[in-house]
C-alpha cells in the first residue's frame, strides 16, 4: 500500500472518491463508538463526520509488516460550517481541533483496505500543531475555515489567523495596524454592515495567499455613509476583488486589497 498517495487523496476531501479507490467491498471500520460495515455504511458515516468539517490526517510514523499497518496520526479538523454535535467537540467556522490517533489497517489480497480500527486521545492532548495557513492540504483548508468565520460575523475567530501586528490595507481608508485595530474595525463594521467573501480562485504556499473573490456588503441597518456605497437595511452591494496576503509562521501579516470592478447592487437571496 502507497499510504503516501492514500494520504493525499484522505486530505483531498473526496470521500466517495476515497472509499471506492482504497477501500474493499466488505470493508469494516471499527471507532471508539460505532462499527461500519460494507462501503455504504463507511461512506454514510463518513459524509455525516465531515458535514461542514474537513479532515486532514498528518502522519508521526507509520508501521508496515505486511499486509498490516500500524499509523500514529495527528488528524486536524478545520470547520467551515457550525458542528455543535461534533464528536470531539463542539465547533463553529474557523475552529482547527487537533485529535492523536492509533489506526491500524488490515489489507486484502488487492491491497485494499479490509479492516481499519482506530482509536485516540482526547481532542488536543499530546499533539503537534500545524500552521494554520500553508501550502500544505490542511493551510488550504483553514483558509476556507477563515473566510467562513468572516462571512459569519465572527470577527474574534478570524482574528485568531493574524498575527499581532497585522496590518490591513483596504483601497478606501488608510492602514489599519495592529490585529486589535483590525478586529475593531470590523466589530464595529459588523454591526451596521455585514461582509461576505465568494473565492473564485485561491493560490496558497506557506509565504502568502493570493485570492479572486467577491465581497457582498449586506446592510443590517441603514449605513448612509458605509464607504463602498450608501445603503438601507436589507440592501446589498458586491464587489470583485484581488486580495494579496503575507503569512508569517502560518498566520496573517499584510492584507492588501484591491478592487477589480466597480460596486454593483446585488439581492440578498443571490449569496453563494
């Protein structure tokens, strides 16, 4: 077994893709506290775990004698969508829980996946940490996490990805220094106008972070003198943008945002 290239294809996020390439027909997986039996069943509990959370297994040592393998994982869990039910605690966008697994794997004849049992730890005990942003499978991930945090409202989770002195460079105001400067900023934004992000094309390596998307401003009061454009409560206005990041040690340094059309009015139901 190439665990290597099954690893990637975990981190893809493609599970029905995933348990038709790597797992065997009759295939079982025993957890902490349920049992899947045949593909279906895999897929079901698979589709249900990472509703709104996605997966990304990094690998401490792996173990093969065999067809038996031994794998000692720490498996990050990056939430886009709210997950209060999740099993190792509850999560809203722009969570990364961490969890420490033993897995062992049992392959058939085909090399495929016949047997996987696991089991582990309680939610960040004895972990490494990756970074947050990077280039790496899980990086893309967060970033999708943060943006969601930011399209939520939820400026005090956002702001966990910046650094200190981060520094926000917007195309209508001057710089806004320091991370408690920008979480003001939008805290006090949030409160009239909402912000959200649709990525349309994202770049990402461990230095920085270029990203096509679309800002919609949604007025929850009436915002006269809201600097993209004047609005009433329930207006909406979208803008193209390109924004630039620096990262530093997988978290935020610079954001440099530059329109790339004009403001245009926008209905509200049209959100992505």
């Amino acid at each position: 077994m190439d665990y290597e290239a099954y690893v990637e294809a975990v981190n893809e996020g493609d599970d029905a893709a995933l348990v038709e390439q790597w797992f065997a027909p009759d295939c079982v997986m025993h957890g902490t506290t349920r049992t899947s039996r045949g593909r279906d069943e895999l897929l079901a509990f698979l589709d249900w775990a990472h509703d709104g959370v996605r997966e990304i297994v990094r690998p401490r040592r792996v173990m093969q004698q065999e067809s038996r393998l031994f794998v000692d994982a720490d498996m990050d869990f990056i939430c886009h969508a709210p997950r209060p039910d999740f099993p190792f605690g509850a999560l809203m966008p722009g969570d990364i829980l961490t969890v420490r697994f033993f897995v062992t794997y049992e392959l058939d004849e085909q090399g495929l996946i016949r047997e996987l049992c696991s089991m582990n730890w309680p939610a960040e005990q004895g972990v490494t940490k990756a970074p947050m942003l990077s280039g790496h499978a899980g990086g893309r991930a967060a970033y999708h996490a943060y943006a969601a945090a930011f399209s939520d409202g939820d400026i005090a989770r956002a702001a966990r990805y910046y650094i200190e002195d981060c520094t926000l460079r917007l195309p209508s105001l001057p710089p806004l220094a320091g991370r408690e400067v920008i979480r003001s900023f939008y805290e006090e934004m949030f409160q009239s106008v909402r912000e959200h992000l649709a990525v349309h094309a994202l770049m990402i390596d461990d230095n920085g972070i270029a990203v096509d998307c679309t800002c919609t401003f949604v007025a929850q009061t009436d915002a006269p003198d809201f600097v993209v454009a004047p609005l009433k409560q329930g207006e909406a206005v979208a803008v193209r943008v390109f924004v630039i990041y620096g990262l530093h040690h997988g978290q935020i340094r610079t954001i440099d945002v530059a329109r790339a059309g004009d403001a245009e009015r926008v209905k509200v139901e049209q959100l992505a």
